[in-house]
C-alpha cells in the first residue's frame, strides 16, 4: 500500500480538475473539484452545525444520478452563494442535468466557519465563477489556499492554523484520494497520540477536552472534504463509503463530530472510474486518506490572521 500527499497523484485518480480562489486578506476562500465528464456521488453528514447545499440529491432514493462539481468553501453559509458562480460557469460551458430548459449543473456544497479570522468576510458567486476557472487536472496548491485559507484547530484566535490538504492512497489497481479542510473545535493528532493542532494556552497545546468547556470562546466548527476513486460504484455505495470515511476524523481528531461542528464528506466516482472493487475495501482506504490528510493539513498551514501553526507551539 502506497500513501501519497501530492496534489498531482489525488489528480490521477480520475477524470477531475481541482480550483482555488483565495483571499489571503479577508481570510476566507473557495475550493472546487470540476468532473468534466460528471461523477456519481454520495454524502454523509456528521455533528450539529452543518452548512450544506443540494446534498439531499445525493441520497439513493433521489433522481438525480451524478453531480458535475463539488465546493467545499469558507464564509459559513454565506459562502454557499459561490456555488452558484461555479453553477453558472459550468452552465455556460454546456455541461449539466438536462432539461428542457437547458443544462443545470448539479454543484453540492458545504461550508466551515471561518468568520473568527481575517476581514470577517465570504466568498461570493463571482469568486467561485474564478475558482472554477482556475481549476486544474496538473497539480494545485496546498496548505493556506481556497476554502482551507481562515482554517484552524480549536476554536478561532485561540487554536492552531490549518488549512487544505490531500492523501491518496493505493492499493493494487484500487486508488482513493481525500481532499479535506481541517477546521474543527477539538485537537488534531497523529497516528501516535500526539497533538499537532488545537487549542492553545501560553504558547503550548490544552488538554483536547478543555475546548468543550469554553463556551464563551467557542465558535463554530467542521472538517469537509471529498474521496474519490477510480472503483465504480452507484449512489448507495458511495453513500456507505462517506460514512466509512468518517471514522478518519474520528482517528485523527479528538473530540470530533461535536455539537460545534458541522463535518460532512462526500464520496465520488469521475466518469473514468473503471475499477472494480469491494465497497467495504473502499470505505476503510478512504478513511485512512481522511485521516492522513487531516494530519497533512495541520503539517502544511503557515501561521496567518496572529494564528500560530504548528512549529511555533
């Protein structure tokens, strides 16, 4: 089994292109994974605070059977508006469900709380119009970029800088890669126990549960993100291996899925996913990517808005 952290190898897996718009300012930013070709897709929503659009298309029983873009971006619900400039971008382009009023481009969202850092401002429709104009099938950055640019661990000004990363992992003819923007209330750590991003106290990590204790500091909080691989599965396999995911941010994040946050991955097949392979076999690869790639994102975030990264706690 081969782990890797490049965006160039999360790329390979399929038919799909990645796009930040960043605003290294205000604090905030949109990511978007573009399938050129569409992709099938399912959802699985954790913790309380959930800022979500178009998920429900997602689930089995609902008609729609494949979605041509997914945006995981800052700004709290108000950042969901930029979905709608990716909407309109692909809907120029020809490309979507459909109807007999022309293509409607299927775009689900989700959104963290990043409002506590930077300008206190949101990406708007016309910055996810530029980030899917940016989108790439080479490479695209990592760390403080796109919706990962106001991420921390812990709540706010109080916690750690992080940001987007991705892992990918493979096994035989099997890929799968997560994207993921680690912005959650409890403590990031790794494999062995150890803190690499959360709530601080005189420059040094506080115990993981003092978070749930401060409830005059606490803001709101999520991890989001998406797996893809190249195995081909249907709405209700991709469903499972989103819930299966999860289990990465409970190893990798502790206290996780609390009432402050609002965690949600999705679960995708590019059209060009071929592969066959065991759903379960799926599900537990895309939660070790979950997990490894919450990790990255702690290790990759440079200190911004006064918020400390990892190396300097």
């Amino acid at each position: 089994m081969n782990i890797s952290f490049e965006s160039k190898d999360f790329l390979s897996i399929g038919d799909v292109k990645v796009g930040h718009w960043t605003d290294d300012k205000g604090g905030t930013g949109v990511t978007v994974l573009h399938f050129p070709g569409s992709a099938t897709c399912g959802v699985d929503t954790r913790g309380s605070a959930t800022g979500t659009r178009e998920v429900d298309l997602l689930y089995p029983t609902k008609s729609v059977q494949h979605v041509d873009a997914i945006v995981l971006t800052g700004g709290s619900a108000l950042g969901l508006s930029s979905a709608s400039g990716i909407a309109q971008n692909l809907r120029g382009r020809g490309q979507g469900y459909e109807t007999q009023g022309g293509p409607i481009p299927i775009v689900p969202a989700a959104v963290i709380f990043d409002l506590t850092v930077g300008d206190k401002v949101w990406p708007q429709e016309q910055h996810g119009y530029l980030a899917i104009q940016n989108a790439s099938s080479d490479s695209f950055a990592t760390g403080n970029v796109g919706g990962g640019t106001g991420a921390t661990a812990g709540p706010g000004m109080f916690g750690c800088k992080t940001g987007l990363a991705v892992a990918s992992v493979t096994r035989h003819k099997i890929k799968v890669g997560a994207i993921v923007i680690a912005n959650p209330l409890g403590t990031i750590i790794d494999a062995n126990g150890s803190s690499l991003a959360g709530l601080r106290e005189n420059d040094h990590f506080a115990p993981s549960l003092d978070a749930l204790s401060m409830d005059n500091r606490v803001g709101q909080n999520t991890v989001i993100g998406c797996v893809i691989t190249n195995a081909a599965f249907g709405k209700a396999e991709h469903c499972t291996i989103a819930e299966m995911a999860h289990d990465g941010i409970a190893r990798s994040i502790y206290p996780s899925h609390t009432s402050h946050d609002g965690d949600v991955l999705f679960s995708a097949s590019p059209s060009s996913s071929d592969q066959y392979a065991a759903v379960d076999l799926v599900g537990s690869l895309a939660a070790q990517a979950v997990a490894e790639a919450i990790r990255q994102s702690a290790r990759q975030a440079e200190t911004a808005f006064d918020v400390p990264n990892l190396n300097l706690v």
